[in-house]
C-alpha cells in the first residue's frame, strides 16, 4: 500500500487500527506550524515497519537494563519499562495496538504507549536516554536480519536434505548430460540434483558470512557522535546476543552495506531457485518428458482442458525478477548518501521486507516441491542413448590405447558421422565398422559404449558414478547433522 493512499484508519497485519489522531509529534517544539497531512503520510513507516516492533521492543529493553546498570535509571523505572513494554508487545500480539500515523514510526509509537500513565508514565519517557532514533532503527533492522537469516537457514537445510532424499533415489538413474542444452555425456539424475544441493549449500555459507557481519552491535551511536552519557555498549551487546560492536558512530547510523549484503545473497539463491525452476520447466515438457510434479504446484488452462501448467516453478522464476530490482533498488538508494544519518533510509525497509518474504515463501515451496518429483526414468535414458553421450568415452578408450588425443577426437566424431547417417548409436555399429575409423579399437570397445559403463568410468571424487554420488550425499548428511 502506497503511503500516500493510508487511510484515516488502517488495518495493519496484526490485524490492529492505525489512526492520525495522535497528539503533535515528539520533536514538534522546534517547529512554528503543524506537518501537513500529505507531508504525515508520504513520510510515515508504519504502514511497513510494524514488523519491526518484537524486536524494537527487545533493543529498548536492552537499553533500558543498561541504562539501569550504569546507574541512569532507578530500579523502580526499569521495573516500569519492562512491565509496560511486556504489556505492549501482548498488545501487538493481541491485535489491540494502536499505531497512530502522527507518531511516524514503530519506535514514537511504542514510547507513546510506554509513556502513558496506565503503563510506565514518566520511567517511559526517560528510556530514550543516551539513545537516538538513527542507532534504535539502526539497530532494529540488525535484530530483524539476523531472525530471518536464522529462519532461513533453517529452510535450505531442509530444501538440501529433500534433494539429499531425491538424489539418493535416483543414483543410479540414468539421464543425459547438458552444455548448450544438446545432450553431452551420460550422468545419473541423483548426480544432477547433488548440483542443485551445491548451489544451496554455498548459499548458506553466504548467508552465514552476512549474518557474522550483521550482528554488531550499532545501539550507543545516537544520532551520529555517541552519547554523553557514561552508557556501557557491550553489556547491551551481550543482552541481545551481538558478536561486536560498530566501532564508528558515524557509520554505525548511515550505512546499510549489511542489508545490501543480505539482498546479494538473496537474489544469489533466487537465481540458483530459478535455474533449477528452468529445468523443472522444461523437464515437464512433452519434448523431454522426464518429470512430472504434483498437481498442488500446478494449475490448468482456463481454455484448454488438457494442460498442466508448472505455475510454481515458473512463478520462482519470475520473483527472481523482482529480488534482483531490490538489490539495486538498495545499491541505488546508498551510492550517493553523504554521513551520517538521512532520510533516504526509510527507503531499505520495504525491498528488505519483501526480499525475506519473497525467499522465505520460496524456499518453503521448493523443500515442499523437490519430494513429490516423480522421475520417467525410461525418458531419461531413451535421450540419453539418441545424443551419441557415450562418444566421449570412445576417444578416451583410444587415448588409453595410444592414440593422441586430437586424433582420437577426430577419429570418433567421424564415428559419430557414420552412426548418425545410419539412424543408430555407435554401441549398435559393429566391430568392423568401428575398427575403419582406428585399428586400436577391440572387442573391449562395448564396455565402454555403454550408459553404465560410461557412468562407472568417472569413479572420483564429485564424478558422476553411483558409488561417487552416495559417498557425495553421505559426506552433506554428516555436515547437515
């Protein structure tokens, strides 16, 4: 919902009312006349970062113990606060709370309601000491990151433990090998999806490297200078379970290269989705024929009655689209933002939060989707055998017999030339027609022209023999835990 078209009052998605009844602003001393009602609603966050409140609510508390730890607060007004933000988060959980569009944004709001003299009344209002809206929104966004980067985590586990199950199935299933989608070399369907399982096994690498460098802590940077209050960082670091701190004020406020970070990452795993996606498409297709997918990921035509459409896969495809416009949307947004803190940064909140939806919806439906691929394992090998897959194992055949390499090349492809003129494979020429293109070649020739024998031949490590690809998913088994 665009912000210029909030309503006077607005469900949110805690199913809670938004009004623009509040009293004038928290900085509002400053000023001669009131904000305008287009100016209160173009500038407003609360239409999208009500999401942030749990952990909004977490960092104040945080602050709020420290606060008491250094001596600021009294033990009577810490008790205060966490009695009343207590209150106000079952308040959001419940629904019941009330965010008001005069108060811009989730942090005047929950301080409002905190203020209030059925909550924490005056002890409210001293929680904002030695603290700023720049690091509390600063430090909000971290919190958030690194739950959904957890979350996350979480579902490509169980997407790399589905084609863990799928390529176990199928080690041993013969289909063809692609470059430039012509038919290349023989591998096993099991080989194929342990590909997929390495794209999603380095994205969660990547996301573990952006979650270390997301977790430090920005809370005690103010506005952009600190604080002059004798304020301890660290032990609000280990409250809320930060790695470290960020150790510039000035960049602790102004910098999002960490959300930016997550959105590289994102769109990396939306890409790997959508090649994967690709291939379920046109694995689909009567052309190839080699899968089939249920059909709660699929719709018909509403004109055609026979048609099975992979609306999922396509649709993974598509959002790929649309993670990579938040990328640079958020690249776009910071390349050219003097220090320290400026407005600009409303302007992360929406792509971040679409980005972990849009990845964390996918994610679930791909581990969902990967189970229920029903493998035509006959199709995969009739298109095996028709793209001569086999010929490469030839020319290596008469490397091993003597024949230099380029020499062997030559001599197959002119093999390939005579099988193909003949409508048959080279394992269906005999021994007569194979020795006119190389003496070297025996009776051994067949072992090798075979589809298992072709497979079994590349027995090492990340090759595509059944042994190698069971030992392959037995070693992510054991890291999977």
């Amino acid at each position: 919902m665009s912000t210029l078209a909030t309503s006077e009052l607005i469900p949110n998605h805690h199913g809670s009312p938004m009004t623009d009844s509040s009293p004038s602003a928290t900085w509002s001393g400053r000023f001669d006349e009131p904000v305008s009602e287009l100016v209160k609603r173009y500038t407003a966050s609360i239409p999208f970062d009500w999401r942030l409140a749990r952990f909004d609510i977490q960092g104040s508390l945080a602050h709020a113990r420290m606060l008491r730890h250094v001596g600021i607060l009294s033990a009577e007004d810490l008790a205060a606060i966490e009695k009343g933000l207590a209150f106000i988060q079952a308040e959001i959980d419940a629904g019941r709370f009330e965010w008001q569009l005069d108060q811009e944004d989730i942090h005047f709001n929950i301080e409002r309601r905190l203020s209030q003299p059925d909550l924490a009344g005056e002890a409210g209002k001293r929680l904002h000491t030695g603290r700023s809206r720049n690091d509390q929104v600063a430090t909000d966004i971290r919190l958030w990151l690194r739950d959904v980067i957890d979350r996350l985590q979480i579902l490509l586990a169980n997407a790399r433990r589905a084609l863990l199950d799928q390529a176990e199935r199928h080690a041993d299933t013969v289909m063809p090998g692609f470059t430039h989608l012509q038919a290349a070399q023989p591998v096993t369907f099991g080989h194929h999806l342990m590909a997929w399982q390495e794209m999603l096994a380095r994205d969660t690498e990547r996301l573990a490297d952006c979650r270390r460098r997301a977790n430090r802590l920005p809370l005690g940077a103010a506005a952009l200078a600190g604080t002059s209050f004798a304020i301890d960082r660290e032990f609000v670091m280990r409250e809320l379970g930060f790695e470290g701190l960020c150790e510039n004020s000035l960049d602790a406020v102004s910098d999002r290269d960490f959300a930016i970070e997550f959105l590289a990452a994102g769109a990396l795993i939306m890409t790997h989705l959508s090649r994967m996606s690709e291939e379920m498409v046109l694995w689909m297709t009567p052309r190839f024929g080699f899968i089939d997918l249920p059909d709660r990921f699929c719709t018909g035509s509403s004109i055609m009655p026979q048609k099975k459409n992979p609306d999922v896969p396509e649709l993974m495809r598509g959002k790929t689209g649309r993670m990579n416009g938040h990328l640079v949307a958020l690249l776009t947004l910071m390349k050219g933002q003097p220090l320290a803190y400026n407005k600009d940064n409303q302007e992360d909140k929406e792509p971040l939060f679409d980005a972990a939806d849009t990845l964390l919806d996918s994610l679930t439906l791909f581990a969902e989707l990967v189970p229920g691929i029903r493998v035509q394992a006959e199709a995969m090998r009739r298109a095996a055998v028709e793209g001569f897959a086999t010929a490469t194992d030839l020319a290596d055949y008469l490397v091993r017999k003597g024949l230099p390499f380029r020499e062997a090349h030559e001599a197959v492809a002119r093999a390939v030339r005579a099988a193909e003129g003949k409508g048959c494979d080279l394992s269906d020429l005999d021994l007569e027609a194979l020795r006119a293109f190389s003496p070297l070649i025996g009776a051994d020739v067949y072992q090798v022209l075979t589809l298992e024998g072709s497979l079994s031949a590349r027995d090492h490590r990340g090759g595509t023999a059944p042994t190698q690809v069971r030992a392959a998913i037995a070693r992510v088994r054991q890291s999977l835990g």
